[in-house]
C-alpha cells in the first residue's frame, strides 16, 4: 500500500504549495479517523523547526480526499486572508486531468472539447450531481390529467451553480483522458459533471464507475498558477498525473 505522505513544492514566510497524494483529506473533517494533509505538513514542519504560534499551515482551498494534486497552504493569518478574499484574482490556472469510462453508446460521446454548465446539488451524504429535473418535470407534465389520482411530484432540489471546462487529451476504446479547468470550485464537481454525461472517472464508487484499473480514483490536481499576494510574483506549479493513465487509453 502506498504511503500516504506530501510532498513539499514551494515554501516562503507567507505560503506553502504541496503535493497531496490520493487517500488523504485535506483537512480534519468531523467524525473521521483518516489523516490529513495540514495534519502531516504540521508534523513536518515541527520535525523542521519551522512551525510557530504565528507560523502554521492554515487552508485556503481543499481537494477531495481520493483527488491527488497540488494545492497551497497559507501560513499565516494575514497571508490566508488575503489569498481567500482574492481567490479568483490571484488564482489565474487549476488544472486537472481524469482518467474516465466511456458511455456506453458512442453517440453519447463528447465533443473534443466544451464546457459543462449544469447546476449541482447534494444528497445526505454531501456527494453532488446533476439532478435529473428535466425529465422529472416532463413526467409531472404527462400526468397533469390524472391529478385527482396521481400523487407524483417533482423534486425541489437546492441548487448551486457550476462550469467546468474540458479538452478531451486522449479517447481509447473503454477510456478517455480529460483536462480540465474550473470557473467554479464545488465539491465533486468535476466528478459529477462528468459522470452526468456517462463519464464516471474510473474507480469512483460514488457513481457507479465499473473499473478501477489503479486501485484510486483517478483525478488529479495538476497544476495550480497564482499570483503571489505579496510579490506579485506569477508562479506556477506542475505535477503531471501517473504516465499510466494515458497508456491506459
């Protein structure tokens, strides 16, 4: 079993970049046992000297627990601030890539590249999808005349906006190989969006995936580029996902 460790990419007095392996949390949720990241950084940087009162890892975004990838850190109040307040300033890239089935049919497949726009919402267990609304309206509507017997009704789900974009980087027989970017950073969302248009990422039990070739999810954080709040300086940061994925294809 691989060891759940991070890496450590980037560090200065204000921010810390890391690469979170897969099976991690990125931060401590409630009423779970497993490890997190900002668990493991704090751990390594008390080994380093490095951690203070003033000077610890402090969130300012989070990867699903089974995505692996790079992320960032701030490292200090004023630096976490600054960076939440700004996200969508500073933050100029975040790109992922996933490793999905196919649809069954071929004339479901997607175009080589576009943008999925549907809203998502949340069950009890807090996973997203795309609520079938659509079709659950289009079945109310043919039972109109039937009201005095007819008990349906369709579902109210809460709703949350959501964009993803996606080039297709390689389409095998069983498999294809997404990049994508997010307009919107909602939990789940590439996974929902994806498995929407019969997409499930291979090893996600959470929708209905059949395989599971790496014995993980296959979603990757690949690349995250911002500006520095206090430099101004472009950075960029860039872990490509396992080779195996697109010889998977």
């Amino acid at each position: 079993m691989q060891k759940k460790t991070i890496e450590i990419l980037f560090e200065d007095p204000h921010l810390i970049v890391i690469l979170k392996p897969e099976g991690l949390f990125s931060v401590p949720y409630q009423g779970s046992n497993g490890k997190s990241a900002i668990e493991i950084l704090e751990k390594l940087m008390r080994k380093k000297g490095t951690w203070s009162k003033n000077r610890k890892p402090l969130a300012v975004h989070r990867l699903d627990r089974d995505t692996s990838g790079v992320m960032m850190f701030a490292l200090n109040e004023r630096a976490q601030k600054k960076i939440m307040d700004n996200w969508h300033t500073l933050v100029t890239g975040r790109i992922y890539r996933a490793l999905a089935e196919n649809p069954p049919a071929k004339k479901n497949a997607l175009p080589e590249s576009g943008t999925i726009e549907d809203s998502l919402a949340y069950n009890a267990k807090h996973i997203g999808f795309v609520p079938k609304k659509m079709e659950e309206d289009n079945r109310y509507k043919n039972f109109q005349h039937h009201k005095s017997t007819c008990t349906y009704k369709p579902h109210n789900f809460k709703t949350t906006s959501a964009r993803t974009h996606y080039k297709i980087i390689k389409r095998g027989k069983n498999h294809t190989l997404f990049e994508l970017s997010l307009d919107t950073g909602r939990k789940n969302q590439i996974r929902a969006h994806l498995a929407s248009k019969g997409y499930p990422l291979c090893g996600d039990n959470h929708y209905r995936a059949k395989t599971n070739p790496f014995n993980r999810l296959t979603l990757h954080a690949r690349t995250l580029e911002f500006v520095h709040p206090f430099s101004n300086e472009q950075l960029k940061f860039e872990v490509p996902e396992p080779k195996e994925w697109l010889d998977f294809c």
